[in-house]
C-alpha cells in the first residue's frame, strides 16, 4: 500500500476522499482502520459538510435526531447526547466535530482545500487530482464525497451587484451570525432553508418581506427537549431499531409506514390518521398511507388536509392561499418540517410576496423589483436553493477513459450504476450520488450504507490484485432505465423539483435519486457484491504499467 509519502511533488494514497461531511468522516474512519492510506480533501475551513456551511438561523435537521446519527459505533451512540428531538445546526456541527476527534480523524484531513481536477490514467490505473492550492496526488481509487447540497445555486438577479445593502446566502450564513435587528429585510424563496429561517428572522427584523415563486408544503416538527425515556429506549433496543430504519422505504424508523392505502379507509378515519401524525410532527404524515406518492387522488386526500391547516392557521385568507401549494402533489417536492412557520404570516411585520405572479424583475441598489412593485430592503437573503446531486461532481473537471469528461457523459442526466459508479469512469466511487435513494431517505442510513459498501468493495479488490473496477455501459444503462421507469410509477415527476433538476436553468429534466425504496435499494447493491460485482469489470493490476 501506498504511504503518503511525497514522490517528485505528487503525493501518493490509496484512496483519496473529497469532502469530510457526514460520508467523509466515516469513509476515512473506515478505510483507515482497515489499514489504507487515505487523505480527505475539504474545500471548507472545518468539517461537517452540510452543518458546517449551513448556519443560517433557524437550520436544524427535518429528521429525528437520534435517527439522523452515525450508528456503527456503540461507543459514539452510548455517550453522546441530543438535547432536542430535531438537533439544530449548532449540535449537528458539534456531533460531527466530536466524531472527528473521537475517532482521531483529524490528521488525515486537508481542509482549506478544494479538488478541482481528477483525470484517470488508463496506463497506470490510478487518478491524479488537482487541488485550489496547487496539489498534485496520485489515488488508486477516489472516492466523492462531496454532497448531494454542497453547490449553492448564485444569485443570478439582474442588478444583484449594484444592491447597497447587505446580501447573505442560507448555504454560506457569517460564522459570527446576522444581527437583523431595525432592518428590512427580504427572503428570496421559500425551500426548506426560507422555511426554517423565515420564523427566525421575522422575530428579529423590523420588518420582513418573503419572496414567494412556489408555495412547498411544510409540516409542524413539534420539536422540543427529547424525552429521555425516548434516549432509554433507543439504548435498550439500538440493533433491532438500526435495522427497523433500514427495513423502512425512506430509511426512518419513526414515520412508520402504514401498509393501509388512503382510499380504502373512510374520510372520518383518514381526518383521524392524518391528525395524530400531524400531531406527532415530521414526516409521519407522509407514512400515513402507502399509496400517497403513487396515487394522485390519494394524494389530493393529503393535500386537502395540509389546505385546511394552512387555511386554519393563517388569519388572512389571500396570504393562506397563496401559501398553499396547488401545482403538484405533496411530497413531491422535499417535505420542509418546521417550527412556526405558517403563523410567522399572522405577525403584523411580516408581508409574503407572490412572485410566481409578478416576478422579480430586478434587485435595485435600495431593495427589489418586481413586475407589480418596488420593495425597500436594508438587507436580502438568498434561499436559492441548490445545484443538486450532480453540482459538486461536475463542479469538479473529472475525466475518465478517453479523457472523457464527467460533465460531457452526463450532458442529457446522470447516468450511474446504483449511483455508486459510472461507466468510463474506474475506481470513482460516489457516495449518495444520482441514482442512489439519497435525498428521498434519511441520509444517515443511505450514507453509512454506501460507505460500508464501497469499503467492503474497495477490500475486495485489494485482496485479489484487482487494477480496477468499472461500470459496464449495459448494467449502468440497465440501472438507469430501472430508476426512470420506478419514478415514472410515482407522482413524483409531477412536480418541477429539484431532485428533478427543474431548479437550475438549462439543467437536464431527468429524476435523479433512486425512489424505488432503501431496502429494495439495499438488497440489490448486497447482491451484486455477492455476485462478485456482477455489473462491473474487474481488470487485473498485472495490465497497469
Ligand atoms: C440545509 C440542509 C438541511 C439538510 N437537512 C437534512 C435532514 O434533515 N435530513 C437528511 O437526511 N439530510 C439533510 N440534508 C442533506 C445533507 O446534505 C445530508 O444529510 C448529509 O449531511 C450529507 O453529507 P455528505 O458528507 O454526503 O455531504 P455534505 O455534508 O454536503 O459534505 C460534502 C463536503 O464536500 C465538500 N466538497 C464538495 N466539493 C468539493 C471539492 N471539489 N473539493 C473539496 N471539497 C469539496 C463540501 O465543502 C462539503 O463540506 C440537508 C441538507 C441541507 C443543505
């Protein structure tokens, strides 16, 4: 194995990991204790990823904490502590820091550091990367780690750059915090990230205008101090619960995913159901019926009663309505989860803006203009959104076979292999990436799953002197059709979302994760490991120069 040691200024590893979010941090803790030489490249000043970049007030995870958690270490499950039912940013970032740490992962982490370039060579069968600060490294395998919500979308408004007040963006909020306090201050979008924020900010300004294109669905989380009987339990029955989330079609053990469909029961009962989940908060509403993301008159069922809470919370009827989503079926765009979000319309210093209906023409050096009127604005922060799933690859100048580049294979939508690999492209692992369940589960359970396979794939291969392993084009065009034909069984190309990449102007329309269920997922990705890797071909190391 590779050392790391410098040779004529290009250092050398076994495995070279970009990104130390939530997937980097256990791939390196898990290819290093199987005694690799492995070095994690960071383009950020800290680790955490997602909970490092995103400290915008408000931020918390939309899954239970104690469900959104590492789970292949006792150790680390036994001593730490959530303190809410939905850990907010601040703990997230903590977790995630203490987990560097604890597993002394720190100094095989590069932070400050982004990857720019990666060209395999077919002579030699390993990767050579470039980096931001001039870095030349030499990989056998190259695993990317980089997110599926790691590039934010920019601010592409005309006259952004002449705007005299402050901006922000929710995916890159000040270390220090924003003090809005006296301020006008004007949210562009309403994704999860307004929804979480919007609340928080509308307490602090003087006066808030929120910027609406499309209404998205939300649902209370209820959150609040967790229940230590609730951490017991968790304790008492850890296996059996790991295995309960992974056996569950989005990887949650607590949405509890009826069997029943919403038509088979009466209205009454249905009220009832969608009312206790409701109640419970989260996404307990969307495991109400097995047929919601199926079924559009199931779903309307739903829709109607989230129309109705909508309607029952917010005072003025024009402002509910046109918070209510009419265009698509729920859940088909991400679900938001949030703490007060529909009553934050009631406050008397709060005004929503339709701008699906008079969009925005321009920012102005004092505020913004939109096609019906001008807004004064001290500040504006940006909850744009993000250039999903395939952003940070093609981000990155990756070429493969031919000199192929990732961005030109993927021109028309991501085309991968269980979106773990893609053809043309050996010894590149992705974790998370498009045509993986990723974002429609609970990313703690789709990330730890991906990482244990391509560690376990990347063992393997080591022990029989395998040179590389690649996606053969008929099984990532066979996986490819599979994940179109399963989403085209859904509601969920219904809805101009960005697991759509209807967001990012000019970007393929393609549904790029894998909505066929976590388990389903999980049970064909353990069997072409069986199979030897059946899909892929492994080529000898004896044919490297
Ligand atoms: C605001 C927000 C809220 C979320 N809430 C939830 C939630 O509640 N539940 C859930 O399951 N998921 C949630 N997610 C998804 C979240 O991204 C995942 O849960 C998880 O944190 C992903 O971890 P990761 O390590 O795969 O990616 P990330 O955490 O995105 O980390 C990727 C890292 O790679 C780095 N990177 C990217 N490109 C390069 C490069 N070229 N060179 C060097 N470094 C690079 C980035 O700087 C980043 O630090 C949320 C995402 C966002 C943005």
């Amino acid at each position: 194995m590779a050392d790391g040691a410098v040779k004529s200024s290009t250092r050398e590893f076994d495995v070279v990991v970009v990104g130390a979010g939530f997937s980097g941090l256990y791939m390196l803790h898990r290819l290093r204790g199987l005694g690799f030489s492995v070095r994690v490249y960071e383009a950020g000043d800290g680790v955490g990823g997602t909970w490092y970049w995103n400290r915008y007030p408000g931020a918390r995870v939309d899954i239970e904490s104690m469900e959104y958690s590492y789970s292949f270490s006792p150790d680390l499950a036994d001593e730490w502590e959530w303190s809410e039912r939905y850990a907010s940013q601040p703990e997230l970032l903590r977790y995630l820091n203490h987990v560097a740490d604890r597993f002394d992962l720190r100094p095989d982490i590069q932070l400050n550091t982004r990857v720019t370039a990666a060209r395999f060579d077919e002579a030699s069968m390993r990767w050579n990367l470039k980096t931001s600060t001039g870095e030349s490294i030499s990989a056998k395998f190259c695993v990317m780690a980089t997110g599926c919500l790691s590039i934010p979308k920019a601010p592409e408004f005309p006259g952004v750059e002449n705007f005299k007040g402050a901006t922000y963006s929710t995916s890159s909020w000040p270390k220090d915090g924003v003090d809005f306090t006296g301020m006008r201050v004007g949210v562009i979008g309403t994704g999860s990230s307004a929804i979480q924020s919007i609340p928080m900010i509308a307490a602090q300004a003087a006066h808030l205008t929120v910027f609406q294109r499309t209404p998205n669905f939300s649902v209370p989380a209820h959150n609040g101090p967790i229940d230590p009987a609730l951490v017991e339990d968790w304790k008492e029955h850890r296996e059996q619960y790991k295995d309960e989330a992974r056996a569950a079609g989005f990887g949650i053990r607590m949405v509890e995913e009826s069997t029943q469909t919403a038509l088979e029961v009466s209205e009454d009962e249905r009220r009832d159901v969608y009312e206790t989940r409701w109640n419970r908060g989260g996404f307990a509403l969307i495991g109400a019926y097995s047929d919601l993301i199926a079924d559009k008159a199931a779903n309307d069922t739903a829709v109607a009663f989230v129309a109705e809470k909508i309607a029952s919370i917010v005072k003025d009827p024009k402002v509910a309505d046109i918070l209510t989503p009419k265009t698509y079926p729920i859940a088909t765009k991400r679900l938001c989860v949030d703490t007060g979000y529909y009553a934050t319309f009631n406050r008397d210093n709060v005004t929503l803006v339709d701008v699906g209906a008079a969009p925005i023409e321009a920012v102005t050096p004092t505020g913004l203009k939109t096609a019906r009127a001008q807004y004064e604005l001290d500040a504006i922060v940006f909850a744009i959104g993000f250039d999903a799933m395939t952003g940070a690859l093609t981000g990155i100048d990756i070429r493969g076979r031919g000199g192929v580049s990732m961005k030109q294979k993927w021109a028309e939508g991501p085309k991968t292999y269980l979106g773990l690999m893609v053809c043309g492209f050996p010894n590149l692992f992705t974790v998370t990436g498009p045509g993986s369940p990723s974002v429609l589960c609970n990313m703690a359970v789709a990330i730890e799953q991906h990482v244990d396979w391509i560690t376990d794939c990347i063992s393997y291969l080591s022990d029989r002197q395998v040179g590389a392993i690649e996606a053969t084009s008929g099984a990532e065009a066979e996986w490819v059709a599979h994940v179109n034909e399963v989403a085209d069984g859904t509601l969920f190309p219904h809805a101009n979302s960005w697991y759509m990449g209807a967001n990012v102007p000019g970007k393929p329309r393609v549904f790029m994760p894998y909505i066929g269920g976590f388990p389903v997922y999980r049970e064909k990705c353990e069997e072409v490991a069986a199979k030897g890797y059946e899909g892929f071909a492994l080529t000898s190391a004896a044919h490297a120069s």
